[in-house]
C-alpha cells in the first residue's frame, strides 16, 4: 500500500512457510507469497509518506483533530470484521495459541479504542488556555514527521499497532514493514488502512529489513524510528541515518528479566507464575522471565516440583484445547536452544525433566536446567525461546548485583511474603528496572500501564497515555497580556 495505491506485484516473491501442520508431522508447509521489494518501492513509500506530510494545510499532520478520529474510528470498525482470518493467520504463521491469537487480535482493537479517547482526552487539555506572568499559552502537541515503524514477530499485530496507531493519530505519516514472520496476516487489513486514511498516511512495505529499511534511512528523511525487535538492527539502522542526532527513537529490545524467589514465597503461586512467565508463547515475549534465582533453602523443592510441571504442559498444534506449548516459527530456533543446552551441561548443569531437550520436527522441549552459572551462554543470551535456566543463591545482594551488571533492565519478578523484607527490596529493584511484578510474573499489559526499560531493553515508554507522548512534540502558541 503505497500512496493510496493497493499496487498489483509482479517482483520477486518470497514464500511464507508455517512450521505447524493439521498432519501429527509439524513440517513446514506453504501459506503463500509476499513482495520481496527492494529500494525502488521503499523510495516510492517514503516520497508517498513526505508527501502526505508536507500538503499544507488541512493535510494529515494539521487536519482537525475529530477529523482523525472518524478516520481511526473507521479503521478499528473495518478491523473487527477480520477477526477470523487475522486470528487463523496468527495461528498459522507463527504458531501462537488459539486463546492467545484471540487475545492479541482483541487487545489490539481496545487498545486502538482507547488511544482514540486518550487522544481526544489530549486535545481536552490542550483547549486549555494557562497564563503566567502576563504571558497567555496555548499548549498542545504536534506531529514530528515521518514514522518509520518496523514489527516485531511474536506480536506482529499488537505490538506493531502499539507503534503503528499512536504515530499515525498524532498526525505523523507512516511507513510500515511487517516483520517476516506474521506477515500474511497484515494482508486482510491492508484495505482497511487504504480506505479509512488519507493517501500515503499509511504505507505498507513488504520485502527484508536490509533491503528496504536501509535505503529508507539512509536519505534521513525519517524522523522516527519505532521498532520493536533486537538492538543490533535498531543501531545499524539509526547509524545508517546521516543526521542520527535528530531522529527520535522508539524502542522496544532485548530484556532478561529474572525471577527472584526468597525462603518465604508461596510456593503454589511461585511456581504457577514461573511456569507462566518462563514458557508462555514458548517464551518468545520480551517480558518472557529468562533466569530464575531461587534461594538456596527451597532450591531443591522448587526445582523439582517446577521440572514436573514443564513436563506436563501440553505440546500441540495452536488451536488444540489446552495446547501451551506450540510449534516454533523460525526454523533455526530449535538448533538455537540445544546449543545452549549443550553448552550449559558441558559446564556442570543438569536437565532436571525427563523430557528436558526431546525434539520433535520444529519443536525442543524446554529444559530446565541447574544450576546455571555466569559462564555459561543461557545465562549470558536472551534466549527468546524454550528453554529455563535456574541460578541459586544465598544472599539477596547476588541477584541483585546481576541485575546491576546487566546490559538490560527491563522487568522482574518479585516472590515472597514478608513485607519488612519486600519494601526495602522494592526500592531498590525499581531503580534497576522499569516494572516489579509483586508475586507475578512479568507482563506488558495492562496496555494502559507504561511499558519501557532502563540500559538496552528501551527508548522511549510504550502505552496507549505514553506513546501518544513519544510520537510527538509539545508545542506552545503565546501571547502577552496586553
Ligand atoms: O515481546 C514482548 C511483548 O511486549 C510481551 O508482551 O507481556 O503482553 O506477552 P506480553
């Protein structure tokens, strides 16, 4: 979708695999072809986004702000209606859970609600007049420019909506790339976009990162960068960027947020939450809990009771009733996480479950293993993938060092009952992380809840009252009393 323009492709394809299958086999199989663009149509997107920008008045960027409503409020309705086929591809192409699909696809259209009303909330605010020493202001937010805004794969839909949406109502014109898994499932709301928006507000590009996203940058006519991924590609492409100082980054990256379980947590709980927060999504979540540190003193019960339950959890295709753990969606993955496990065994940890890294096709099952040391690769890697590494400890000051030393801050998870030993705790893990998830494991949502990190793991906040903040600019009309 360039300038309006839902264009006929007759390049060069690239075949989209799903690696589930309705066959027992999991093999990878066909779900269809995409664009495999290149500079030419990612130049044309670009000079179509530059362009809905710079019509003057009454254009995207300074049109009324109801204006922009209806177009959003057109959008979300023409949304709703592809539901099933959004959900399906979400299932096929990246092998998420039937209830979790569901959940995504409807997360995302309330979260599109509500930045409609954080938004008009916003201009609320603005209409008021503030006045200080003679000088009358007019304070209100606008536009930064052109959005470049890249997905990531394990939320292709919500958290590339969370970039996508509060840029383009704010008045930014856009240029979006699917990442390459979840890709198809941006198909069916491609004329939605075409229909609710003004030409070249929306672009959609298709086709790899290097291939279109670098020409786009390196003109540095792009004034944002939104993308949720890994902080390699985010660098290449701000350093690829002629005039980097000026752009503005959003950023969602890397985290490895930890578990910390003290003598006195529940254990029940504990291990309800870890079970959750390690291998939801098969642990392909950024706020994924990627090391637990048990205390010493009910190391050994936890480990096995925890090592059991992984063994119990459901392995199956994604819309199979209660299956928690699903086929992979990148092909390398499985490949990935036995090194890890080759590499932590090697070093002196155990796999504590039976089915500890069984394959089968595309899929590994998660290892536990322990007791995880600083040498080894799982605990230095985010591993984004199924695998659990535990680490124990005996004074709270080891953990807490860990996480000092680390390139991430993102989130942690907090177990224990005894409030005296909390509180101070608190006050530290919230200086060394955005989020403290109290006896819960780690989680974005609520979306209206600031979603962000210290160090590596983010720039700038993520949420429907934030992210409107993060793609714009407060400006400010004055005039003096007289
Ligand atoms: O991959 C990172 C996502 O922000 C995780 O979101 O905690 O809602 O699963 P979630």
């Amino acid at each position: 979708l360039v300038g309006g323009d839902l264009k006929k492709w007759s390049g060069p394809s690239t075949e989209v695999f799903s690696t589930i299958s309705s066959t027992e086999e999991y093999k990878p199989t066909l779900l269809g072809s995409i664009p495999d663009m290149g500079e030419e149509e990612a130049l044309d997107a670009l000079n179509a986004a530059l362009k809905a920008y710079d019509q003057g008045q009454g254009a995207w960027p300074t049109m009324r702000v109801k204006e922009r409503i209806d177009c959003m409020e057109k959008f979300v309705d023409k949304m709703v209606t592809k539901r099933d086929e959004v959900v399906k591809l979400l299932m096929w192409e990246i092998g998420k859970s039937l209830p979790d699909s569901e959940k995504e696809f409807d997360r995302t259209v309330i979260y599109i609600k509500d930045t409609i009303e954080d938004y008009k909330q916003l201009d609320r605010d603005a209409a008021k007049f503030q006045k200080s020493d003679g000088v009358y202001a007019h304070i209100r937010r606008g536009p930064l420019g052109v959005v470049l805004c890249l997905g990531p794969y394990n939320y292709p839909l919500n958290e590339t909506f969370a970039l996508l949406i509060p840029a383009i109502i704010m008045g930014n014109t856009t240029i979006f790339k699917p990442a390459k898994h979840g890709v198809l499932l941006i198909t069916p709301l491609l004329e939605a976009f075409q229909s609710s928006f003004p030409n070249g507000v929306v672009n959609i590009i298709f086709g790899r990162g290097r291939a279109v996203a670098s020409p786009i940058m390196k003109t540095g006519k792009v004034d944002v960068l939104a993308l949720i991924g890994n902080s390699k590609s985010a660098n290449a492409l701000q350093d690829q960027h002629p005039k980097s100082n000026r752009l503005r980054l959003v950023l969602g990256l890397e985290a490895k947020n930890p578990a910390i379980i003290l003598p006195d947590a529940d254990l029940d709980l504990t291990i309800d939450e870890c079970i959750a927060g390690t291998l939801s999504f098969n642990g392909q979540r950024c706020t994924a809990l990627k090391v637990v540190y048990v205390h010493e003193s009910i190391a050994e019960e936890f480990n096995k009771r925890f090592a059991k339950r992984v063994d119990e959890l459901k392995f199956g295709n994604p819309w199979e009733n209660g299956a928690k753990l699903t086929p992979l969606p990148e092909p390398s993955k499985p490949a990935y996480i036995q090194e890890l496990i080759d590499d932590a065994t090697a070093k002196g940890a155990s796999i504590l479950n039976a089915k500890g890294g069984e394959t089968t096709d595309n899929y590994i099952w998660p290892a536990v293993l322990y007791p995880v040391t600083k040498d080894m690769r799982v605990y230095q890697e985010e591993q984004f993938g199924p695998v659990v590494p535990i680490v124990s400890f005996s004074n709270i000051e080891e953990p807490l060092d860990d996480m000092a030393a680390s390139n991430y801050g993102q989130q942690v998870s907090l177990f224990g009952k005894d409030v005296y030993t909390l509180a101070p705790l608190i006050d530290t893990l919230v200086n060394l992380v955005c989020r403290v998830n109290l006896n819960s494991s780690c989680q974005r949502g609520p979306d209206v809840y600031p979603f962000t990190g210290r160090k590596d793991s983010a720039q700038a906040t993520l949420s429907v009252h934030d992210a409107l903040r993060s793609f714009s600019v407060r400006t400010f009309v004055a005039s003096k009393d007289n």
